[in-house]
C-alpha cells in the first residue's frame, strides 16, 4: 500500500514467471505472474519454482504483498509453501528443548501477507506448514472466496491455526454469482468470478479507480473569487464534480479518466461467468494450452482436426486460442495474452526461429475470432498497462 500512496499516476506493470502448464519444459515454467503497482507486488497463482523466478527477475520478493490464488491444482499452488518460508523467515528450527520465538507470534499482527483462493487454499497451507515442521517468523492470512456449493464457514481441516496463521482470514460469499470488491484500497479494487474447469477456479478482476483529471486553477478561482466562494470547493472540482455558484455560474471539474482493468484468468474451458465483470478489459490474460497446427506442430495427429482438438481440449477443462480469442472478443477487450501452454509449445520464441513460428501460428488462430492486439507469453516477459490512447490527455 505504501508504495502506492501519492503518486498522480500509478505504474502497473506485469511479469509473467511461469507460463507452462501441466508439466514444465526447460523454456517454461509453472505458472506464475507478477502484477507491480507502482512498488508494491501482487502475484497471480504461485506454481513450482515460484521464489526462483522471483529471483531471476525484477520483481522484488520483499515486495509481495498478496498471492492471489485461482484454483488449487499444483502447477498453480505447488509454489506457495516454498515462497511463504523464504518471505517470513521460516527456515532452520531449534534442538535439545530450546524454544523456538517463532512458536509465540503475535497472530493478530496489522500487516499479514494475505492470500486469496478458493476453498482448500487455507487448509492446504495450514497443513503443509504443520507437517513440514515450518514456523514462520511473520504472520500470514487466507481469505477464501466460497462457492454457493461450499460450506459457508468452516477451514476444510481440522488442524488449529499455525502460529503463525491470522485468525482474520474471511470466508467470503458470493453475491450474484461473484466477488465483489474482495480487497480495494483507494487506487485499485479486486473482484472475482467463477470460471469453469475440471475443480472449482476464479477470475480475478482487478480494476484501477477513476483518476481525477488536470485541474487549470485559472478556470475556476476567479469565479470563486467573485462571488466569495470559500477555496476548499477546488478540491470537490478536482473530483469531477460540478458546483453551482451562488450567481448561478456551473463550474465543472476535469473529467476523470477511467481507470484500467486487467482481467486474469486460471484454467478454463469456459469463462462465462465472469465475462460481465470483464467487459471492456483493458488487457485479458486467457489461457490457451492446446492449438491444432497441422502445418507447423510435427507432433500433429493424421485423423485430428480443429474439431477434435478442441473437443479434447474442453474436455479436459482447458481452452485453444480460437476460444480465448472468442472469448476476447465477446468482452471488448483491448489486448489478449495468452498463456499456460502445453510443454509441446516452447517458450524461448525470442530466440528461437521454430518456436517463433509456432508462438505465431498460435495467436494466429486466436485471431480468427478476434481483432485487437494479441501476445503469447513467455517466462519473464514484462510490459506495462499503459493508459489507452484516447484517455492519455488526461494523464
Ligand atoms: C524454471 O525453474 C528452474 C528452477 O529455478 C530453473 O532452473 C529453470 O531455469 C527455470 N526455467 C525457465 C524456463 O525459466
Ligand atoms: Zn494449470
Ligand atoms: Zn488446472
């Protein structure tokens, strides 16, 4: 939050460190991405070798002040348990009866890393804590986003919190079939949505807030003067609102621009449920983990056809790039990246010429349904959200 605070114009910036999906390849990893507000980091999903890629890129570890979980399948989460240890001091141990200070922690400390996920994601930390014998040396939160289906209290285990576990955690429902406003502070917001898988997975929006426009003093404060107007109206003005003077003059304050929405997707095969809360995206991260290229991918079946391969695809909860590009385009949003690939579709396309080729036929088929801008991740690709053209004269 802190990082945040201040400043007129937020930076958000994303790193994707995993973009694999079941098995990892020596090009990619499992999944995990890095959203960098300003200072601050939030990750998406945190798969095996997390804190690795943490450190192989620019993302500052120290910095991760909440890991949003969108389902428990380990290429997603088998990271956590790892990354938690080496951010809240939980290596080493005590012998011969001497106690460990980390077995007495204040759990109810102000600044817990926090944690969302679907129901289980509290349980699983709590027990691979506990049975690997990790304490930790600063405190954790889950929040968990509860389906209509689960039970609405409760922590799936019947563990007692690690010591080191804030007993704050909320069990959050549903209302109208999503998440709203799970986290926001005053510059960003976070909601969520079912997206439809083989297990239960979520979508997490993540919305910037209106930011007040450029204020010309010089077109307000001799109104203000004439007609005695106190000054302290400049700052409704600053706010967009319009004000009424007492001789009847409107003044209206700069518009605000609106702020940008990322959407970020788990594993799907559908997303519908979330796609009202994502209209208008200004950047949608949809997975695409298995393509049909006939005419590039040498491990091509004979008998398969576009048919085909999707229907396995879909049948094993997963999406092609003519449905994320589908997808994309029924949303309205402004770029497409996709990612979680199968380990057949390499990830070092910047330098490799065959799986450039492949990385372009990919995003080729998602055009097909699709017309804005579209990028295949990679591991440590990194970009920022920028402010969309036509709202920049505010910035
Ligand atoms: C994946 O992570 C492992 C473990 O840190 C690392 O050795 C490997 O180079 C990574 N692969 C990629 C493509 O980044
Ligand atoms: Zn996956
Ligand atoms: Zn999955």
């Amino acid at each position: 939050m802190a990082g945040r605070r201040g400043l007129s114009s937020t930076s958000l910036n994303l790193t994707f460190l995993g973009t694999a999906s079941a098995q990892p390849s020596s090009t990619r990893n499992h999944s995990a991405l890095a959203l960098r507000l300003n200072s601050d980091v939030w990750l998406f999903d945190c798969g095996e070798a997390t804190q690795h890629q943490v450190q192989r890129s620019k993302v500052k570890m120290g910095k991760i002040e909440k890991i949003f979980i969108t389902h428990t399948h380990g290429d997603h989460i088998f990271g956590l348990l790892p990354l938690l240890a080496t951010m809240l001091n939980g290596a080493g141990g005590t012998a011969d009866g001497v106690e460990d200070p980390r077995t007495h922690m204040v759990q109810d400390s102000p600044d817990p890393l926090e944690i969302y996920g679907p129901l289980g994601t509290r349980a699983y930390v709590r027990n691979g804590l506990k049975y690997t014998h990790t304490l930790l040396g600063a405190p954790y939160v889950v929040h968990e986003l509860r389906l209509p289906s689960d039970p609405p209290d409760g922590d799936h285990t019947s563990l007692a919190l690690h010591a080191a576990e804030s007993p704050n955690g909320r069990n959050i429902p549903q209302t109208n079939g999503v998440w709203s406003d799970v986290y926001h502070d005053t510059i960003v917001s976070v909601s969520a949505a079912p997206i439809l898988h083989s297990v239960p997975c979520i979508g997490y929006v993540v919305t910037e807030a209106p930011v007040p426009g450029k204020m010309d003093p010089a077109k307000y404060i001799p109104h203000l003067k004439r007609t005695k107007t106190p000054m302290s109206v400049m700052s409704r003005l600053q706010q967009g609102e319009s004000i009424e003077l007492s001789d009847g003059t409107m003044l209206q304050g700069p518009l605000k621009r609106p702020g940008r929405k990322l959407v970020i997707l788990g594993d799907t095969y559908d997303p519908s449920p979330i796609a009202e809360l994502a209209s208008s995206a200004d950047l949608l991260i949809h997975e695409a983990t298995n393509a049909h290229l006939p005419a590039l991918d040498s491990n091509t079946k004979p008998e398969d056809t576009f048919e085909s391969v999707e229907a396995r695809t879909k049948s094993r909860g997963h999406s092609t790039p003519q449905m994320a590009g589908a997808f994309a385009a029924r949303i309205g949003a402004r770029k497409l990246v996709l990612n979680h690939f199968s380990a057949r579709y390499p990830g070092n396309d910047d330098v490799d010429p065959t799986a450039k080729t492949i990385m372009e036929g990919i995003a080729g088929l998602a055009e097909e349904h699709y017309s804005g801008k579209i990028i295949c991740a990679r591991d440590f690709m990194s970009f920022d959200v920028n402010v969309p053209q036509e709202h920049a004269w505010n910035k």
